[in-house]
C-alpha cells in the first residue's frame, strides 16, 4: 500500500502536466486551423468580388434594410440610426488607435514590454494591410443608397470590420489570458466578437459597404487577430514575451 501510495504520488503530476501539454497542443491546432479557415474564406469571397459574383446577394441585403418606398431611409426609428452611427464609430482609426494607446499604456506600466510590442504591431499591421487591401482591389462604395456616414476610401474590404475585428479580438485574447476561470474568459471573448459583429452590421445598415466587404473584413481580422495570437503563445513559451498568466 505504501508502494502504490508513493507509485501514485509521482505518477499524478506527471499525469497531469502530460495532459496540460495535449490541451495547449490541441488548442493550439484549433486556433491554426481558425486562422487558415478565415485566410481561405478571404480569398475565396475576394475572387468572387474581383468577378461580379456577389453583386446580386449584395444588393438584396442592403436594400432589404431600407424602406422600399425611400431608399435613403433606413429601417426602423431614427434612433436606430443614431445607435448604429454610434457602433460604426467604435471600429474608426481614431477610436481603435485610442483604445490601443490606453491598453499599451496599461502593459508599459505592467513593464510587460514584449506584450505591449506585440499588441502595437498587431494593430498598426492590419492598419496597413487593410490600406493596401483597398488600394489594391480598389471596388467603389455602394451608390444605391445614400451614405449615412462620410467615407474616403475605397470599400473592398471593410476597414471598420477589420481593424475591429482584429483589434478587439486581439484585445479580448489578452484579457482573457489574465482571468481566472472559463466562464469570465468565455464572456470577455464573447463580448469581443459580438462588438467586431455590430461594427460590421452597422456600416451595411448605413449604406456604406456592401455585405461582401463587411464579410471579408471579418475575415481578414480574425485570421490576423489568431495569427498574432498563435506567435504570441509562441514567444511566451520561448520566454521572448512575457507570460500573461500563471498556466502556460
């Protein structure tokens, strides 16, 4: 008895640090698999847009939420208007530089300087690669209904839905690493995408992208957003980044 008890006391941690190594490895696989599903499913809708595929579902969904009598009116009150205008602010340049300087001042003052480096570069790279997405596809903004917010750039793919996307799922990955059980980490990233997903939604509702562009921001974001994600568990592990919790 003695024996077993002695047999079962080293055995367990064993056991259990072998088990943790599978879950990090198979969560690891997921997010791999995510990001390449969102890298593909960029693609294969960009091809789709380049050929005038997507025109017809296009225009079906952005006039589906207008007033079939006067297209230049949203559905529903005035203030759902006002709402969604407040939404689509939330995925500007200016609100996503913002929260992201406020975060990597959080991060500077943690002295978790390899983290606050890898959220900088995060942002600032879909930034620029959003930038040359647009330039580079260059597909013209809807001009079936009027714009209910001022644009400047071309619109394939949505820079709101991507820079939100990334940003605010990058951010929720970070904030999810320092929580202390699934349900709060299941919430904050839960939060995360439902914020990316009103983004979205609200630049179609105000007739400034059309749906194929909004769908491939989400895209685009996500795959970046899990590409970053996966490095960053990487670096941690190679002890480059600091680590953002107690389990690995």
């Amino acid at each position: 008895m003695h024996m077993n008890h002695r047999f079962s006391t080293v055995l367990r941690p064993l056991l259990g640090a072998a088990g943790s190594a599978v879950a990090r490895e198979f969560r690891t696989l997921v997010l791999m698999l995510l990001a390449a599903g969102g890298l593909w499913g960029f693609i294969e809708l960009a091809d789709e847009v380049t050929e005038g595929q997507t025109h017809a579902i296009d225009t079906t969904i952005l006039l589906a939420l207008r007033n079939p009598a006067d297209p230049a009116d949203p559905l529903g009150p005035r203030w759902l208007e006002e709402l969604f205008r407040d939404f689509t602010a939330l995925g500007g340049v200016g609100v996503i530089v913002f929260i992201t300087l406020g975060v990597a001042g959080y991060l500077a003052l943690l002295r978790k300087r390899g983290a606050l480096l890898l959220l900088a570069i995060a942002v600032s790279g879909s930034l620029l690669i959003n930038t040359a997405l647009k330039l580079g596809f260059d597909r013209p903004r809807p001009d079936l209904v009027p714009h209910g917010a001022y644009v400047y750039t071309a619109s394939f793919p949505s820079g709101h839905a991507m820079l939100a996307t990334a940003t605010y799922l990058t951010l929720g990955a970070l904030l999810a690493r320092v929580l202390p059980d699934r349900r709060t980490k299941f919430f904050v990233l839960t939060m995360a995408i439902v914020l990316s997903l009103l983004v979205g939604f609200s630049r179609v509702y105000l007739g400034v992208h059309w749906p194929s562009d909004v769908a491939a921001g989400w895209m685009a974001g996500a795959a970046w957003a899990l590409l970053w994600w996966l490095l960053a568990r990487w670096l941690q592990r190679e002890r480059v980044v600091e680590e953002t919790e107690n389990e690995s």
